[in-house]
C-alpha cells in the first residue's frame, strides 16, 4: 500500500509541477543572445571567404573580413600552377611601403596589412613575375581615436622595414600599431588589451574582450592574427590580467587570480596550449608573505602583492615576477617554487627572509611599484622602475613634480649576492617622463632597448603621483622611445595612457589559414549560493527590469545578469527547471571577490547605486531553467528562461 501511496503522490507532483510549468512559463522568452567572436568568423569563413574560382586579373578583395581590424583586407584568387606571390602595400613616404613574399601556392589568400585610414591605398600583387595594382579606400578613424602628437625619427638607423610600434590602451584609445612617421597604420576596434607580443607561430594574443570580475580581470586569452581572426580562446577560470609568457613547448604562462582567496593578481597558472586545461597553478600566498615588504602608499590587504608581470627563464627554469605593490621582483624556481632571490630594498620585510636579497655594490636606487620585469639573454635583470614615491614610508615621499621613471638595467651576482646598477634611462628627463603605473621596457637587441613609460597625466600643469583612474585628469600622455647605443632613434608621444608598447613587424612567418577557430580550456564552475524556494512572486517584472536597469545576456559559455542596486540591497538570482534549482548571490559591490569592508562608495554611488554584473557560467548546467530574482525580500518573475 505505501508503495501506491508512494506512486500517486509522485503522479500527483508531476501533475502539479507540470501546471505550474505551464502557468507561469508558457509565455516565458528566451534571454538574447550574443553571438562569440569564434562562431562568427566560422561563419564568414564558411561563407564570405570562400574561394570560388577568383584570378589575379579579377581577385576577390575582402576588407576588414572579421569587422574587428579595419586597416586590413584580404585578397583571394588562384592560380593554375604553383606561384608565389608578392605583395607591397605602398607608403605615403619611401620608407614606409610594406613588402612581404608568401609561400607558394595554388590557393591563394593574402592578407593586406598597414593600410592607412580613410586612404586610396595603393596595393601591388607581383605573380609570376607580372605586378597588378589595386586601390583599397579604407574607412575614416573612430572619432575618438588617439593619433600621434609626435614622432621623430633618426634616419640613419631606421631606414623603413615592416617594424611597427604596437600600444594597448589603459584608458582611452584603441590596440593599435604606429609606423615611424606616427601614422596608424593597423589597430582593433574590439576592446581587447594587456599584453601585446607574436608568439613563435606568428600570430598575437591578446586578451579576450569579456570580464570575469571588474575592473580588469579578463575571461582568458585570444590567439589571433592582424585580420583579426581569432584561431584560439582559451578560457580561465580566474581570469586573465597584465601579462602571459610563452613556454618553450608553447604551453603558457598567464597571470590569473583565484578570487576564493579573497586576494587578487597574486595566482599564476599554466596552461596546455593544446587543451587549455590548467597543468600548473602558483599560489603566491603560500610562498611569500602577505605581511611583509609592503609600500604603505598603495598597498592594500585584497591587492598585497600586484602581479604585473611572468618571465620565464629557460637557462635557470626559473620565474620572475614583478610585485608592485612589495617593490619587489620576485625569482622563484619553476619545478620547486621555492625563492631563488628578490630584487628590491629590504624594508619592512622580515630578516628571516633577507637572504633572498642582494647586496648593492657602486651607486644604485632601488626600483618602485616597477612593470615588465624581464631577464635578459646574458642573465641581466631589465625593468621599468616606475619610481613611485621613491619610498615605502607615507612621510618622507617625492612629489611627483619632483620625481621620474626609467628603464634601468641590473646585474646579478648570484654567487656573492651582489647587485649592480648597469643602465637606466630616464631619469634624465625628470617629470615629464614620470608614470606612476603601467609602462613597459623590451629588449632589441645588445644595446638596444624600448622604454615606454604609458601612464603620464597631470592636472592643470602638475604631474599626478596617482594612476589616471584614481586622480584628477586633464592631461595624458605615453611616450615611447627607442635607444640604441644610448642614442633615442625613435620617440612617439601619444596623449592618452598606454598600458604597453610593442615593436613588431606586420608580417611574419605566419600564413593566413582559412580554418575554423577553437575555444579552449573552461571558465569553470559558478557555485550556488544557497538552496531558495519559491512559493509567491510578484509578475510586475517589467517595472522591476526598469527600476533597477537589469539586462539579461546568454554568451556562448555563461549567462551574464547585471543591473543598477544600492549597496544595502539584498540580491539573488533564481534558476530553476522544476526538478534543479539553483540560486546565486548577486554581490553588490565593487570589489565582489574582496571582504565588503574594504568597498568605499561614493556619496553619489550611495545614493543611486552602481551597476554590478553577476557571471553564472555554463559549467554544471544544462537545459531551459526559467530565471527569477529575490531583491530585499521579494522574487520577481521576468518571463524570461535561458538555456545552457
């Protein structure tokens, strides 16, 4: 008998979750849909860029093909014997055409790169030995977009070659690459960032262009060309931030967080660049002290250490780390991660670890809230000392009129544990070339250097000591300098902030490939906040969507929520499909990975609140769930479901 109690009670229920499914959902609608960049260009590719049957005399000529890079085009024709192809973009000077060969072929597509904007471009295709011109008319710049307020140029040592300079954006402008006469010449309209270097096959990577927590922390790292094509993501689970290296076996190493921590830019992880499964994770909270070496100007308990830096050392297996926030570069061995040494003053930091620093032989200042540290070929130690304060201590501060940033070179001595001061430039220039963060140097060659200091401002005529984001701002600049022989060869001013500087050539030793790009790795697992059940809301969902500005977004992996609350509002969002219900905390807050006590809110932003997002990701998910929210007490019904 309880077994047929057992059957018509379950019977029962069906019935009753099948009414309810009826009831309130029949009239649901999907949330919209925002396609990824990967299922996009699949599609242009499998359409738009088909080959069929084009010639040199009559080509198919494509510009901008992925709608991400517009001073790019694509030309495609065949032919019927193995030909190889040379194409030459012509320059608005003698030394600024652009020439590259191709690799033979009967296919043919050829990327064009280094168009100027708003431009008759002149293109010539040489085919066997028979040259055709075309002229490719690119669109105006963006309105907004930053152009070069100065460049100058030595000549006898630059002469003209394919060789660009590459800038991201850290506040204003957009990823885009200058020619030695400061005419943009390639850039993205895309909002991808950080770090901007070719990998060993040819291509770029560059951060993706989506958030997994604000104000920087990015979902992981795109694989692209200069069409803009993407031909890998790899998504992370605690997302991507600053910089990336890559390894002899092409696996990478990305400076990422883990926000269970309630800590950020201080976890590394390592990536297979086959599967974009995680093979390594460093957590620096269980290597170094989260209490010592601090600069009381700008450390804080949630950002101890800032990460800004990964640099691999084959020759030692080792990696150097760069902590803004310690004053600090940090070499730890790769297989062990034990510390090997630290690059910096010893002040404030235990003595039980003083062992790990060196000691300074001639005249040398230490470095201050540095970027870009990197090792050099000969084992020497290249970074951009910012210079911040020239101290750790709040009372005895350099004002930022009266202070300077540099690229400085030191030498090691790991035998004795010695330090010396070899190079630096900068200095020299005082103030106006003083960046209280970002900024990047990079090795040419022996000699030959690229300092980029990105993140001057001032404010009515006085240098800031603050990043732009956080100070009063009316005037920005980044300045990048090539020296040679201590001797500046090349020098761009841009007025706005950049947060790196890259010289590279348009063409490589990569080919463009008509193939279908790949999404990698995982933005792993969102967990549920606690169990809620439902037994009345209120179908006034309308009133509530404007009220509070909620937008509801399906992306390719996650489901994206994000509204405008106040900070005593109580949030949660409801997924549920009958049989799976799933509720998830919407954290009003700034800071959403850190201890609320450290969020300050404005007085305007208490008043009217801040928007927040929340990122419910796919993983662990599957099916209709219809999405109800509680806010203060009340849940809302929106008609809305979405799928995973």
């Amino acid at each position: 008998m309880k077994t047929k109690y057992k059957f018509v009670l379950l019977i029962f229920t069906a019935c009753i979750c099948s009414i309810m499914i009826y009831y309130f959902c029949e009239k649901s609608q999907p949330v919209s849909y925002v396609q990824d960049v990967i299922t996009y260009q699949n599609k242009v590719d499998a359409t738009e860029l088909a080959i069929t049957n084009y010639t040199i005399d009559d080509p198919k000529i494509v510009i901008d093909p992925y709608g991400v890079s517009p001073l790019t085009a694509l030309i495609i024709f065949e032919t019927k014997d193995l030909t190889t192809p040379k194409l030459t973009v012509v320059g608005k000077t003698s030394n600024t055409s652009i020439t590259n060969t191709f690799k033979p072929g009967k296919v043919h597509y050829l990327p064009v790169y280094g168009l100027y904007p708003d431009y008759d471009n002149k293109v010539i295709v040489e085919v066997n030995g028979k040259k055709h011109e075309f002229v490719i008319k690119t669109e105006p710049l963006p309105d907004n977009f930053v152009t070069a307020t100065l460049a100058e140029v030595n000549s006898a040592e630059i002469n003209g070659n394919n060789d660009f300079y590459f800038v991201t954006p850290a506040s204003t402008g957009y990823t885009a690459a200058y020619d030695i006469n400061g005419d943009v010449r390639w850039y993205l309209n895309e909002f991808f960032l950080w770090d901007i270097e070719r990998l060993n096959n040819g291509n770029i990577m560059l951060s993706t262009n989506r958030l997994v927590n604000p104000p920087y922390y990015m979902s992981g790292l795109v694989e692209m060309d200069l069409l803009g094509k993407v031909y890998y993501e790899y998504s992370i689970p605690g997302g991507y931030h600053h910089d990336y290296f890559e390894l002899p076996d092409g696996n990478l190493i990305v400076a990422s967080d883990n926000f269970e921590n309630g800590t950020v830019e201080d976890f590394i992880v390592e990536i297979d660049r086959d599967t974009g499964k995680i093979v390594k994770e460093i957590d620096l909270t269980k290597i170094l002290p989260i209490k010592e070496g601090g600069n009381k100007n700008y450390q804080t308990e949630y950002d101890w250490f800032h990460n800004n830096s990964v640099w691999f050392d084959e020759k030692t297996n080792s990696l150097t780390l760069s902590g803004r926030h310690t004053d600090s570069i940090v070499n730890i061995d790769y297989e062990t991660l034990e510390i090997n040494w630290i690059v910096g003053s010893k002040e404030n930091w235990n003595k039980k670890y003083h062992k790990y620093f060196f000691t300074p032989v001639g005249n040398l200042e230490w470095q201050y809230a540095q970027h870009a540290a990197m090792i050099l070929p000969n084992g020497d130690l290249f970074v951009f000392d910012n210079g911040n304060n020239k101290s750790k201590k709040t009372d005895n501060i350099i004002s930022a009129s009266d202070n300077y940033s540099r690229g400085v070179i030191y030498r090691l001595n790991l035998d004795e544990m010695t330090i010396k001061q070899i190079y630096q430039y900068g200095k020299e220039l005082g103030s106006s070339f003083y960046s209280p963060y970002i900024s990047d140097v990079d090795y040419i060659d022996s000699n030959h250097y690229l300092i980029h200091s990105g993140g001057i401002s001032s404010y009515k005529g006085v240098p800031n000591n603050e990043p732009a984001g956080l100070s009063k701002v009316d005037a920005l600049n980044s300045i990048t300098v090539e020296v040679k022989d201590n001797k500046e060869i090349f020098k761009l001013v841009l007025p706005s902030n950049y947060y790196r500087a890259e010289k590279m050539s348009l063409y490589s030793n990569n080919e463009y490939e008509p193939k279908e790009g790949i999404k990698l790795g995982s933005l792993g697992v969102t967990k549920p906040s606690h169990n809620d059940s439902i037994l009345f809301f209120n179908k006034n969902g309308d009133k509530i969507i404007n009220k509070y500005n909620l937008k509801f977004t399906k992306e390719a992996d996650r489901l994206v929520i994000s509204g405008t609350f106040k900070k005593s509002d109580d949030v949660s969002i409801i997924l549920d499909n009958v049989f799976d219900k799933k509720t998830y905390d919407l954290t009003i807050s700034k800071k959403p990975y850190t201890a609320l006590c450290l969020d300050v809110f404005t007085a305007e932003e208490e008043k009217k609140g801040i928007n927040v997002t929340k990122y419910i990701n796919d993983e662990d998910l599957k099916g209709k769930y219809y999405i109800y929210m509680k806010i203060n007490g009340k849940y809302y019904d929106f008609d809305k479901f979405v799928e995973f």
